[in-house]
C-alpha cells in the first residue's frame, strides 16, 4: 500500500515488543512493499503506536485488525523489517481531499 501511494507518510520510530495487526483487505501482504509472497518476521509497532489505540488496528488503514503484519523474504533480506516503526501516521492527500470535496457540497453533516 505504502509502494503505490506516495504521500502516506510512517511512523519510522525505533519498533517495541507490539506486534503490528492487519485487516481483511491487507492480510498476507508484506507491510513495506505489499506483495503476497513468503512472509517471514513480524512486524512490531512502536509504543506510541501500540498504545494509543492501534495494537489492535491496521498499520496500514487504521481498520480493525485480524491477523499479526508480517514482512515478506525480499524486505527481510534488503533489511526494510529495520527501518522503524511501519505504521502509517497520516491519510494522505487523497482522503482528506475527498472528503473536502464531498464536505463543500454539504454531503456531510
């Protein structure tokens, strides 16, 4: 998810012992490149991340989570597991702008 849209920024923070969690949509996919191949380490979650609500949400959609975020081979081997916390801190452009567009017509109240 994060490979195909360039403006969601990562929390990056140095990981804890949380487990991260992924929803329906994103399970089985790898958390840093979102392929569907071999995955093989967990992903952990900062403790800001972890206790504020999102151990038991979606690193990527902030959804509710059913099963633990993993890493696939490929970013464990290039040692993207290491770069920090894979949590996804902001809903990029494109969400807050559907949501003033559809707000500037009155569609939500």
């Amino acid at each position: 998810m994060a490979r195909h849209q360039a403006d969601l920024v990562r929390c990056a923070r140095l990981p804890g012992v949380t487990a991260g969690r992924v929803c329906a949509a994103h399970d089985g996919r790898c958390v840093a490149c979102d392929s569907m191949v071999r995955p093989v380490a967990l992903a952990r979650v900062c403790d800001g991340c972890g206790q504020r609500g999102g151990g038991e949400r979606c690193v990527v959609c902030r959804a509710g989570g059913v099963a633990d975020a993993c890493y696939c081979k490929g970013c464990v081997q290039m040692e993207k597991d290491r770069d920090g916390c894979p949590a996804v801190v902001n809903v990029g452009e494109a969400g807050t702008d559907a949501f003033y567009e559809r707000n500037k017509y009155g569609l939500i109240k």
